[in-house]
C-alpha cells in the first residue's frame, strides 16, 4: 500500500501543469460548496438556536394573527382564557407575554422589540438556558425596570443603571441578558403589566404553554386544539419542521448547484486519468509482464485519481472556508455563515467520490489492458 | 527428470474463424530443464515471439498445455497467471521497458515489493544483483541517465530479482551495437554458469553460439521437433 501511494506521487506530479490545472477544477468545485455550503449551514444553525429557546413549548396565537413574532397588534388572549389554558390537563404552566415591534430607534442596529413579561414568569426565560450577562432579574414588584438584550445594549452603549424611555415613560436598565444569537438580543424586556398599562393594551398577544411531560408535547398540542377553536397551537417542533423545508430547499440551492461544478472537476479527473492511461500504456504492461495483477493495476490508478481530487478537495475546503469567513466579514455579520464539521466531512467524502467514480473507467481500462500489445506500442 | 517447464501441443490461431485467422502456432512440444540456456531461432513470422510469451504465461494459448513445474499454468485465473510471472518468470525485452519514473535500483525492486517483500530486503537484494550486472554505482541514476548496454544490465537484474524458473528474453541485442551486445551475451553466460536457465530468442548468431542447446522454428512448428 505504501508503495501505491509513492508511485502515485511520483505518477500525478510527472504532468506538473495538467494535474494542478485538475486539481484547481476540484478545488474550484469544493470550494464553492463550501463557501455556498456555509450560508445554509448558518441559517439552519440561526434557527436551530432560536428554536432550542422554545423548546419543548406549546405557542398560542389567536386565530387571524399572522403568527409568531410578528408583531401583529391585535392581542385577543383574555385573562380568562389564561385560566382556561392552566387548569387544561396535561398544562404545567402558562407564560402569557405582549409585544412591540419596533417602537423605538436609538442608534442603527436592527429593529427592536419590547416584551410584556409577567416577573414570575423570567424563570421560564432562565430554565431555556437565558442567563444574564450582568445586573439582575425583573423582579415581583418591579414596575419600571427593564432587561435588554445585549445586541441592544452595546449598539447603544447601554449599561446596568441606565435607563432607556419607552412612550415618554423612564425605564431603569436592571440587567443585559447574555448574547444568546437570537431575537432576544435585539429586546427590551419590561413587566407585563406596566407594558400592557403605557401601550393601552387589554388582552395578551400570545402565550406560551409548557406541558407537564415534554415528551407528550405533540398529544398535549391535539388535545388543546380540538378544545378551543378560537386559538393556534403550534409545537416547536412544527416550526423547526417549516423551517428546516425552507433550509432544505436553500440548501439545495446552494450546495446542490455548486455540486454541479464540482461534478464538472470529476469529469476532469477522469479525462487526466484516461490521458494519463493511455500516456503509460506500455508501462503499465511492463508492470504487468513483471508480475502485477490487474486488481494491482486498478487499485494504481484509482489511487492516483483519488490522490488528485483529494488534494482539490483539502484546498477546497480551505478556499472555501476562507470565502465563507470574508462573506461574514463583507456583510458585516448579516450573512451567518457557518462552516460545520458536516459540511467538511460532506464536501470531503463528495470530493473523494468524485476521484473515485472518475477514475474508475480509466482504472478499468488499464487493468483490462494486454501486456503484449501494450509493450509493443510505441 | 528435471524439467522445469513442458509445453505439450500448443496451437495458437488468431481470429479463429474468420477470414484473417492467422495459425502461428501449429502443435510445439518443448522441454526446459533447469540450467540450460536455449536459443529460439527462427524467421520473422515464424511465431517464436508467440511461443515466448506462451511461455511466460502473458498469452493464453489456443490449444495444448503448459506446464510449469508440473502444474498446468493456463488453468489459471488472470490474477494467479500474473502471480506466476511474478514468481517464476523474468522478462528482458529488446526495448529494454524499465520504467522511467524509478531509479535503476527501484526497477529492480519492483517484483520484489510486488511479491510482498519489504522495502529494506528488497533494497539489499537489488544492490546485490546491480553488483552482480556490475551497475551499483548507477543505482540512483533513472533510465533516461544510462547508456542502452547498462539499460539492458538493469532489466536482466529485474528479470533475476525473485530468482525466477527461467529468463525469457525476446532479442536482448537487438538494439544494441556488437561490443555492447557481446557484453550483455557474456553477462548471460556468466549468469547461466551460475545456475539461471534463460531462453532467448533472437537472430544474433553469438547469442547462437553460445547457447547450449538451439531450437529452430518455422512456420509454427519446432524443427526437427
């Protein structure tokens, strides 16, 4: 085996020109999976991370919001209706919040939102793994203190003490909640009931139900909708499953587009090998004459090709990372892009498998070749 | 008896059946025994080429049997033939055919790190047989560095690398000039004295004189055979 890969090295390196040129097809290929790869990558880990925060939770909407998020003013889930959701079989607890969207611009970052929080129900936020950067918690009792995002808290210079203004009312800046890579960042939250008092509002948004047994989040979920017609309920597992088709159908676009310059590298290692081949016929029946088998052949040539889409692939992979890391740096952090260990493993194995399927005929071809014709060919 | 190879009836037809079939083999019966040195005479055409690559097990005969140290050798597979030509037969070709990417030294080795033998036994052996052709000190040079004469020494020393039944080569003079060709001729000799049997075919009447025992061959069949 050792003695395969020597002769390889000494065989792919004898056509300077022709094998780096070979090799910058594969790479090329690679490279843009990659880097196209990686976009995919980051905006399925974007929303894997969001979704992990609503793990294992049960969204309520009104029927005729628009959905989760999105900041669609009319909030139609009574107090009653809370009471309802608790004392349902199954509900450990019921998180009811209120939002705004948009509502004020300090700075330029991204849109914020604001969140009616009840001060009991923080906990919920912490057990999702929340935990604050520095100050404290909104506490039982508190009326006009805030936590912020951390996004929001450094695009606008904002600290433990300060204090933001929200309808001309003052807001004492109690905590910043550490960067957890989601909405969150960009938020202010405030106590529910001090939200639901400036913005004139009567009746939540939304809520969120946690079900005593997670595991029966689904059968939780059923029951509750054939309970009441008026409401949405939507697992987080239906909105990973959206989510990921739309990944999916990114993905396709990227991967399995750039997939097809990569494949146009394979057709180029296969018409080196068949060159190459054809260049060493009388060798290869030298080596067959001196005692080599065909499978020894085979093996030969598939290893050479192989080495060459190999190569293309490492370089590739690098190119590509580095194409996927100024992505980043260009869009100025707008663009997530992730290289993941799937995706390098991925391109990788795609790459090995294009050396291989394309030097497969060329391997045949010199095994299957007659030692006697090949040596007397000139 | 010490027969080492026998070839009983062998017929060779190419494209039996249709209107180019060539017969260049038509019945041989040959024995080798161990430490002679045969020369195949014979006009162009005649199928002595054919005959030799029968021989050395690289071209499946149409009829007849060959048997290499008693066993029949085409009831073999194409991966086990090759595992005969490895073991058991050397090859010296009038073209030389090292390969052009290895030292001289790692021509040589070739058979050896086929049939499996490590990179430092392998190593020690090929210095020993270019010492024996009288080569080491080109050991590192590659085929494009060395004259036909020493080309010529480094693929016999190939041919010897798995101490092989029997050396075939096919006009190991051709394409060299008389002294040089002599050389080579008395490099054979000193090696058959020392035990290798080689058969040679060729047309260079020294080679003739020199061989112990000469066959002639004529329109597909061994004179006098």
């Amino acid at each position: 085996m050792n003695d395969l890969i020597d002769v390889a090295v000494k065989n792919i390196f004898r056509q300077k020109t022709r094998t780096a040129l070979t090799i910058t097809g594969i790479l090329i290929g690679i490279g843009t999976v990659v880097a196209l790869g990686s976009i995919s990558e980051g905006i399925y880990s974007m929303i894997t991370e969001e979704m992990q925060f609503l793990g294992g939770t049960i969204m309520v909407y009104s029927k005729g919001s628009s959905g989760f998020m999105t900041g669609f003013e009319g909030s139609e889930i009574t107090e009653e209706n809370v009471e309802e959701f608790e004392d349902f079989s199954g509900v450990k607890e019921v998180v009811p919040y209120v939002m705004r969207i948009g509502e004020i611009k300090i700075g330029q970052g991204p849109t914020s939102m604001i969140f009616g929080i009840a001060p009991k129900d923080i906990d919920f936020f912490k057990s999702r793994g929340t935990e604050l950067d520095s100050g404290r918690e909104i506490e039982e009792g508190d009326t006009y203190q805030a936590l912020i995002g951390y996004k929001y808290a450094e695009e606008n210079s904002l600290e433990v003490g300060d204090s933001i203004e929200l309808k001309k009312n003052s807001f004492e800046i109690v905590g910043i909640i550490e960067e957890i890579n989601s909405d969150i960042d960009n938020s202010i939250i405030i106590p529910v009931d001090t939200m639901m008092n400036i913005y004139n509002m009567d009746n939540y948004k939304s809520l969120f139900i946690v079900p005593e047994d997670v595991t029966k989040i689904d059968v939780v979920a059923e029951d509750l909708k054939s309970s009441f017609d008026d409401f949405e309920f939507t697992t987080s597992t239906d909105i990973i499953n959206q989510m990921a088709s739309i990944v999916d159908t990114i993905r396709f676009f990227t991967i399995g587009i750039s997939s097809i310059a990569a494949v146009v590298g394979g057709l180029g290692v296969m018409n080196t090998m068949i060159m190459s081949v054809l260049e060493r016929r009388r060798e290869i029946g030298i080596m067959k004459a001196i005692g080599a088998t065909n499978k020894y052949i085979l093996t030969q040539i598939l290893i050479e090709s192989v080495m060459i889409s190999l190569i293309g692939g490492l370089i590739g992979i690098l190119i590509g990372g580095l194409g996927s890391y100024s992505l980043r740096f260009v869009s100025a952090g707008l663009a997530r892009t992730e290289v993941t260990i799937n995706l390098v493993v991925g391109s990788l194995l795609f790459a090995i498998s294009l050396g291989l399927i394309g030097g497969l005929y060329p391997a045949w071809k010199a095994a299957k070749l007659d030692p006697i014709e090949a040596i007397r060919y000139e | 008896m010490n027969n080492i190879i026998e070839l009983k009836d062998i017929e060779m037809t190419y494209n039996p059946g249709r209107h180019n079939e060539l017969k260049v083999l038509k019945g041989v019966n040959l024995k080798i025994e161990k430490g002679e040195m045969i020369a195949l005479l014979g006009p162009s055409g005649s199928g002595k080429s054919t005959l030799m690559h029968i021989i050395g097990c690289l071209d499946r005969p149409t009829r007849g049997k060959v048997y290499i140290e008693g066993k029949d050798a085409y009831n073999l597979s194409e991966d086990d033939l090759a595992l005969v030509r490895r073991k058991k037969i050397g090859f010296v070709f009038q073209q030389f055919n090292l390969i052009n990417v290895f030292t001289a030294v790692e021509n040589i080795e070739m058979p050896m790190r086929l049939a499996g033998v490590k990179k430092d036994g392998a190593r020690k052996r090929a210095m020993g047989l270019l010492k024996l052709v009288k080569l080491e000190e080109r050991s590192e040079h590659f085929p494009n560095q060395l004259s036909g004469g020493e080309l010529q020494r480094v693929a016999i020393a190939r041919a010897l690398a798995n101490e092989p039944l029997i050396v075939l080569a096919d006009e190991p003079t051709g394409n060299l000039d008389t002294k040089t060709g002599e050389e080579i001729i008395n490099l054979m000799n000193r090696l058959n004295d020392k035990g290798y049997t080689f058969l040679i075919v060729t047309h260079d009447p020294l080679i003739a004189k020199s061989a112990g025992r000469i066959i002639k061959i004529k329109d597909g069949k061994i004179l006098g055979g």
